[in-house]
C-alpha cells in the first residue's frame, strides 16, 4: 500500500507526531508527502491507479486548511481518504463528512486507531 500524506509546510512540527507514527507502519510500499496545496492537486490529478492501492492522509491544523480539501472533492472520488481533523466540534464533523472520508480522527490523538484502520485497508 502506498500512503499519500498531505502534511502543510507550515504545519510540519504539528505533524510529526502523525510522521513519526506513518514511518513506523509496517507492510507499506512507500510514503510520500506533499507540503502545499498546489503539489497535492497536482497528485490527486494524477489517474487513480487500483493496482497501486493509495491511501491519502490529510492533515488539517486548522479550519482553512480543512475548508480548501473541500475544494478538491472532485479529486476525492474514487480515492480512499482520511483526515485528520483540527478538533471534534460538531461543525468540524459536518463539514468533513461532505468530503466522505474512509476514517477521520483528531490531530490530538495518538493515532494508535489511524495505525489500526490503515493495517486494515492493507
């Protein structure tokens, strides 16, 4: 399995507990990381390849980054994805299940269930 991780420049420190996590996992192919928004569109333009079994993570710090996923939902179909929210506010849950994750946690978890859910998807 392949794993797609949106993790922002600007958000990096915040995201190495996720990092540190995803390069522990066993059984993956490979890990690749994109840091802004234009080399994550310009992924998720790529053609879905079935055969290659990719997962992406995205990792939103905060509400605006969560809102600009919301303007790739075009490029979500077809693709297995799961989000790492910034809290569990009732509105942040609303607006994320527009997006039709496979799984979506909070940036404050230990990822222990993440980890679970990808051995699965494996």
């Amino acid at each position: 399995m392949n794993l797609i991780v949106f993790l922002h420049y600007k958000t990096e420190k915040e995201g190495q507990p996720l990092r540190n996590r995803l390069g522990a996992l066993t059984g993956l192919n490979s890990i690749e990381y994109c840091s802004d928004f234009e080399s994550f569109k310009e992924r998720l333009q790529q053609p879905v390849r079935f055969e290659r079994s990719e997962v992406f993570i995205l990792f939103a710090a905060g509400q605006e980054q969560l809102q600009k996923f919301s303007a790739f939902n075009p490029y979500f179909e077809d693709r297995r994805i799961i989000i790492i929210l910034p809290d569990d506010s009732p509105e942040t849950i609303d607006g994320v299940l527009k997006l039709r994750p496979r799984y979506f946690t909070t940036k404050n978890d230990t990822y222990d269930d993440l980890c679970a859910v990808l051995k699965k998807l494996m």
